[in-house]
C-alpha cells in the first residue's frame, strides 16, 4: 500500500479490524519511510455482469431499469414495495453468483418473468405480451395455459 504522506511502498500493517456488517476490513497502517499513520478499508467489489442486448450491444446491469419493467408490469396492482425490491434483490442475487462477465438479456426478461409469475399473474401476462411480442391472441392462451399448470 503506498503511502498517501510520502509515496512510499514501505508500509506496515498495525492492526486489523472488521466491521460491525462483516463485510469490510478496518486496516491500521504506517509507513516505514516517513512513520506517519493512515487507515485504510478493504471491501469485496461485486460487479454485476454487462447485459447483452438482442441486437448485439452491451451495457451495464441497472438496478434502475429492473425496478421500471417491474413497476410498469405492476401498475395498478396490489403487490407490496417491499416485495419488489425482494425480487429485485434475487435477481441482482442470481447474477452475480452466475460468475459471468456477460449475461444475454433474454436471462433477465427470464428471471423477471419468473419472479412477477410468483407475485402477481396479471403483471406477468403484462410483461410476458410486451418481452414475447405476442402477435394475436393464442400467444396470451398459451400463457394463460403456462400459469395454470
């Protein structure tokens, strides 16, 4: 670790400590060269995958974007914020323990599907006849068929 007084390589580890949450390193350090102190904090960084989109481009995973395809699925429906951000949260979840760096949208609109057909069937059809283009009205059939089984 370089040291932020002098630019020093030379730095000694004094004490370490976690945090309260369990999920960061609290490190006590000095430096060798100018025996000033500092404090440094060491965190795991979990980046999402980069969604790539049907017609080839990639960008990166937004939480945002997840929270407007739920909220317009279910608008005007009775399913709680909380239940939303749950399902939101399994979604990010899932991703991140895929390991990939990349992830085909057609994975996404899946587990959304997945996740609004558990908390309200309307809002699945919703979504369902938007990211499945449905063209007539066997398409909503065999999805209605889907959700009885």
């Amino acid at each position: 670790m370089k040291c932020p007084f002098c630019g020093s390589l030379d730095t000694q580890v004094i004490d370490s400590r976690v945090n309260e949450a369990g999920d960061a390193i609290r490190r006590r350090r000095r430096c060798a060269q100018c025996d000033k102190r500092f404090t440094t904090w060491e965190t795991a960084e979990l980046r999402p995958p980069q969604i790539v989109k049907t017609n080839g481009t990639r960008e990166d995973f937004s939480e945002t974007k997840l929270r407007e395809g739920f909220r317009r699925a279910l608008h005007k429906r009775p399913v709680s914020t909380e239940l939303v951000d749950a399902a939101v949260d399994r979604i990010r979840q899932h991703l991140l323990t895929l390991g990939e760096r990349e992830v085909p949208a057609r994975t996404v609109g899946e587990l959304v599907m997945n996740e609004l057909k558990k908390l309200d069937k309307v809002a699945y059809i919703r979504f369902a006849s938007v990211y499945r283009s449905f063209q007539d009205v066997e398409d909503f059939r065999d999805v209605l068929r889907d959700i009885d089984e």
